[in-house]
C-alpha cells in the first residue's frame, strides 16, 4: 500500500536514480557513519575526482586514480584525451606553407623589360612562427609534474632529462614547436582584423560574428538623380578650394609620389573617394561608409597636401591656406580613425609624417620621424606582419582584405627603412618572415603613366604604369636594403665576424637582384617610380662598399671602382628623370641618393688627379640638390653640406666669383697633404649626415643658390 505522501508502508521513500548516486558515493567512503562496512573491499588512501567532486573542485585533484568504484566517467581522463585529439590535429597543421609563385603577367612586354624574367614566377616564402599556443601555456601548468628548469648544460625545456608523466603528453606541450601566427589575429568587434599576443585578455575572446571589414568597392557608385559626390567633406572648410585645383592636385600626386613604394593606390582611391563621399537624395538601405581599405578622410587629406605642394607656384593661396590648418585638422582625424584602424589609415599615417617633412621654415626632421612611429604601432596593432593566409581559408577574411593588408605591410617596410637611411638610424620594423612579397597584378600593371606636367611630355608619357611590377622588386630590394643596414658598417648590434664575406654576399645577391629585375634598360622605360628603383640600387651598392673605398676586398671590381660606377648610373639615370619629369617633382628618397653620389665624387677627386668630368658630376650633383630644396627643406640643408664640403676639401675648385666660402662649423678644416682622401673619407664614415647638418642651422641659406 502507499501512502498519500509518497512513502511506501512501512514509512520509507521509493529509491530513484539519485538515490543510486547517493549509495555509489556511500559505498566509495566505507568508513561512513551511516553505512556498514562492506567486506573484502579494499581502502585506498586518497579519493579519486568523482569522490573529491562534492567537497573541492575537481581540477585541484589531479592524481592517477586506483579508486574501484568508479561508476562516473572521469572528467579529466576526457579533457586529456580530447586534448590529445586536438593537439595531434594541431601538429598536422603546424608545417609552414609550400612557396607560392608570384602571377607575373605574360600577355605583353614593355620596352626595355627582360622576357625571360618577365614570364618568371617569382618565388614567396612563407615561414610559421613556431611559439607555444594558448591553450598550451594553459594547461602545461595542470600537469602532475612540474617542467624542467633551465640550466647551463641544458639550455632549453627539450634538452631537459626530467622525467615526464605517462598518463598523458600534455606536460611536453611547452616544448611542442606549434603554428602560432594564427591565433594573434581576432576581429572582437565590427571593423578590422587586429593583434593580440597571449599575453592580453582579447586574446581568449571570441571574433565577431558578423564580419564587415573595411573592404574596398570594385565599382563606382551609381548616381541616381539627385544624387552626388561632397568630394569636399573631409577636407578644412575654409581653404577656398575648387574642384578643378583639388582633381589637379590628387593627379600630381598620384603620377609623381602615390606609385613609389605603393604609398597610395590611386585608382582605388578615387573610386573610394566617391563611395564614401556619397550623398543620396533619396536613403538608401545600406549607408555609405566613412573609410575603405584604400580611403580614409586622413589619407585624402595627405594626399591632397602633398599634391599642392608640388604646385606651390601654380597656387600658392590654396597652398598656404592648406598649411596654416593641416595641422589641426589632420589631429582629430588621427584620434577619429586610429580607435578602428585599417590598412588605409596605416598609410594615412606614414604621409602624414611625410607631410610634416615639407615645411618651408626650418627642418621637421624629428617631428616627421617621431609621427612615422605612429605607423609602426599601427602596423603592430593591425598585425599585417603576420601572415593571414588561414583566415582567408577559413572565411573569416576575403582575399582582397588579405592582399591589401601584406601590401600595406610593404610599403610601411620600404618607407621604414629609408627613413632609417635618411636619419641614420636603426630601422623599427623587424625582417619580414612570413608575410608574402606583393602580388604583381597585370591589370594594375596595365593602366598608363600619363604626364601631369605640360612642360615635361617625353617618351614616358602614355607607357603602361607597371605600379605593381616595380612595388614587388622595390620590396626586395629594400630587403637587401635592409642586410645592409644590418651588417656592423651601420648597426651598432651588427655582428663584426666575417663582415667581409657577408659584404661580398650581399654585393652577389643584389647583383642577382640586378639580373633578374624585369627592367634591363631603364633608360627607355623612364617612368618615374621605374628610374627611382634603380637609382636606389646604386645607392645601396654605394653604402655596401663606400666603407672599403681605401680598402682591399676580395671582389672585383674594387669597392672604388664599383663606388665610381654607382655614382656615375646614378647621374645618368637624375638627368633622364629631371628632363622626364623635373626633380622639383620628385621625392624626398632622392636627397639621400643625391648626397651620396656627391661623397663618391668628392672622395675621387681628393684621391686622384682632379679630373674634370668628377669635377662636372660634383657641380651638377649640387644643381640637383639645389632643385630638390624647392621641395623639400631637408635637400636644403644637404646642399648646403655638399657646397661646405666642397669648399673646404676642394678650395681651388670653388669659383672665386660666387662670393664669400660658406664655413660649416662642423667640418673639419685640414691641410692639404697625402693623408688628406685618408682622413676625409674616415670623417664621412664616423659622421652621419644629421650631424653634418647640426652644424649647418645657423647658415645663410641664400649664399647656396
């Protein structure tokens, strides 16, 4: 019979299955009070986890369980062997990628381009960044045995003889070397992919679930009536700027500086322009956005800036206008868009420091540097140094963001270490590892270069632009680049062992470089980004061996030689690119390829016979700075170096009609005698040339032109 209550007869309660639990737990603790003790069960001394479950969390007893009555699956056995599962696949993935090769177009070859190399696919290397996961740091710290310390005959945890539990391999993930690249890279909110190590909080956040990054548009806007473009919008309201000086102005640009590492992809960012300056008469179901990967208010702004720069003469009220409020106004768009950074504000952020390079009134040199560091801690938040071939294939990411991103990441690398160059100081940015070299795009390389200068219409007019071939070569040969700062001649941490066999590798790899570059004649492809990558190889050849100028080294032609011959194609390819284009057009890489083929000039006519033709390239390397200072401040002052030097190492050279010599406090004077070429060059080489130029703040700029 049972009762009302739900007990049976006698006054006891049914058993259900939580009673069963109850009795499974009572007879896994024999000595409790409330049951008897069972016979022929054997005690242990320690609990298993299901029996600790109730009384402390289960993670705190990690200890091998000989427990018998266990009648609850073991929650840690599970997560090991699920680790263990997810490891294995890890391990699987962990290989680096196999090198990709590089789309080179083969439809046609422009004058003067190398059809062997041309229809050569470039190789891509790509290498995994082999560092310990989260999750492994995680739970390396969960294992029974603690890992191995460090010590001198055992320099690392898998040197380590420790030995290890056997219940599973977790403990030995620490040492595992696993793919890590792809868990740095999140997108927490809506906007753009960004960085976070392991060691932040957003690290272990989940991405986004709706991916909208700033992408680029693949067309123009389609204007309904009523509809048009405020190309004004982001620009200071009170400069009294026309359509047709700004359009003007933007084509400068793009013609003369946007080609040149890539700063600026000038078709993408006209029609960027009109997507986000849209304005409808009518509202459409999806707003236009205020920044694409290609546009951002900054960047127009910048670019705007430095096209009116180059055409200070034509209008110098819009000019002037533009420099009293470019300041201000850029500030806020920098606090606006550096909260969501893309890959357009990374760039924004390198032409803003170029920008504050221009100033007529005194050197901006540091304020310049100081704003490119802006872009470096962009970079590093954006995480375009690391490779996001993963997201792509997952679907978390387009090919196109992907693309934008390792192009973004090479035109900061390039601009990073000319500035190193141009400051004699060491580069910020990291040798690249597993970012791909820049995609050469036939359809990019298809477009023409037409002349924005009417008085500059040459042979050049109407060629196929080639922005994308010349951006992927630039970026290599600014990875030699980049050696070359790297050796002891011009870094303090270089290593000083066998410098001499490193100098002559590199000189072999940029002659391969040489060979293989697409452009075997530059001289009848004289565009201008095209006649810039090849005066910077010879500037490049010329810091590799001007140290050995007075030295031997086992190579041939020797360092003098092979100094004199830089100089000399440098000269040749500036008096092709002033009759093209004008230098007052050109950019401000072209100070430091200028001053270095005048120290060339110098350190051959103080170590030989005067000749007359070094004379002529002296004289006419200052005519070149001289139209360079029309632009920028900086190639000022470097005029002013090369004639300080001039007049105090070649006084009998300095024409007595030009006036009082010009003293730079900062050079030395010394006397005429055999150890003179000895000592100028050991000064060239001990001096850099910011420090020529603290000498220099106080001189009459006016006694140089």
């Amino acid at each position: 019979m049972t009762r009302s209550d739900g007990y049976g007869p006698t006054g006891t309660r049914p058993r259900d299955e939580d009673d069963n639990d109850e009795l499974d737990e009572a007879e896994a603790h024999p000595q409790s009070p409330k049951r008897s003790k069972r016979s022929g069960v054997k005690h242990i001394s320690r609990a298993c986890d299901s029996c600790k479950s109730r009384s402390a969390p289960w993670l705190l007893w990690l200890t091998t369980c000989t427990c018998t009555y266990r009648s609850k699956p073991n929650p840690v056995k599970d997560l090991r062997n699920r680790i263990d599962s997810l490891m294995e696949l890890l391990s699987q993935k962990s290989a680096p990628l196999a090198p990709q090769p590089v789309p080179v177009s083969t439809s046609s070859i422009p004058p003067g381009l190398t059809g062997q190399q041309s229809q050569t696919a470039a190789p891509q290397h790509s290498l995994a960044v082999e560092t310990p996961t989260d999750i492994a740091d995680f739970l390396a710290g969960l294992t029974t045995v603690p890992p191995p310390v460090a010590t001198a005959s055992s320099p690392d945890c898998a040197a380590s003889s420790q030995p290890r539990s056997t219940v599973s391999p977790v403990a030995n993930l620490a040492n595992r070397p696993v793919a890590y690249s792809g868990d740095r890279l999140k997108r927490p909110e809506i906007g753009s992919v960004m960085q976070f190590g392991p060691t932040s909080l957003w690290s272990y956040t989940r991405d986004s679930a709706e991916h909208r990054p700033y992408t680029t548009s693949s067309t123009a806007p389609d204007l309904l009536p009523g509809d048009w473009i405020d190309w004004a919008r982001p620009l200071p309201a009170d400069i009294n700027l026309s359509k047709t000086v700004h359009d003007a102005a933007l084509a400068i640009f793009g013609a003369y500086i946007g080609a040149w590492c890539m700063v600026v992809d000038m078709p993408t960012f006209m029609r960027d322009l009109d997507v986000c300056n849209l304005v409808t008469r009518q509202p459409r179901s999806s707003p236009p956005p205020a920044r694409t990967g290609a546009y951002s208010p900054l960047l127009h702004n910048c670019v705007l800036y430095l096209g009116l720069h180059l055409r200070r003469d034509d209008w110098p009220d819009v000019a002037q206008a533009m420099d009293a409020v470019m300041d201000k106004h850029c500030a806020a768009l920098v606090m606006g868009e550096t909260e969501d950074p893309n890959t357009s504000t990374l760039l924004a952020l390198t032409l803003f420091a170029t920008c504050l390079n221009v100033r007529k009134t005194s050197s901006s040199r540091n304020t310049g540097y100081i704003h490119f560091g802006m872009a470096f801690a962009s970079l590093q938040a954006l995480g375009v140094n690391i490779s996001s071939d993963h997201l792509v294939a997952s679907g978390s990411m387009t090919a196109a963001e992907r693309d934008a991103r390792n192009a973004s990441y090479w035109t900061v690398f390039q601009q990073d270490a000319l500035r190193a160059v141009a400051a004699g100081r060491p580069p910020m940015l990291g040798v690249p590892t597993d970012v791909s070299l820049p995609c050469i795009d036939p359809v990019v390389d298809a477009a023409p270069w037409y002349s924005v200068n009417p008085t500059k219409i040459g042979i050049s007019n109407g060629l196929s632009g080639m922005r994308s071939t010349v951006f992927h070569w630039s970026a290599r040969l600014h990875c030699i680049l980049r050696k070359v700062l790297d050796t002891s001649l011009y870094s303090v941490i270089g290593d000083a062992s066998n410098r001499d066999v490193r100098v002559v590798a590199i000189a072999h790899e940029l002659e391969t470089w040489t060979r293989e570059q697409p452009f075997s004649r530059p001289t009848s492809y004289p565009l201008p980004h095209v006649l810039l990558m090849h005066m910077m190889s010879q500037l490049i050849q010329i810091y590799l061996f001007r140290p050995y100028y007075r030295s031997q080294l086992d190579i041939s032609p020797t360092p003098a030689e092979r100094c004199g011959q830089a100089a000399e194609s440098v000269a040749e390819l500036l008096r092709l690119c002033d009759a093209e284009h004008g230098l007052r057009n050109g950019v401000a890489t072209l100070i430091p390829i200028v001053f270095g083929a005048a120290t060339v000039y110098l350190l051959r006519l103080v170590s030989n016979e005067v000749e007359p033709r070094d004379l002529n390239n002296l004289e006419e390397s200052i005519r070149f700075m001289g139209e360079l200072a029309v632009t920028w401040i900086e190639a000022r002052r470097g005029l002013e170096v090369i004639n300080t030097l001039r007049s105090e190492w070649l006084p009998d050279s300095v024409d007595s009609s030009a006036g009082t010599r010009v003293q730079n406090p900062s050079v030395p004077v010394l006397d005429q005698s055999e150890e003179l070429p000895k000592e100028l060059h050991e000064w060239l080489m001990g001096t850099t040339y910011y420090d020529i130029l603290q000498g220099s703040e106080g001189l009459d700029p006016d006694l140089l032109f």
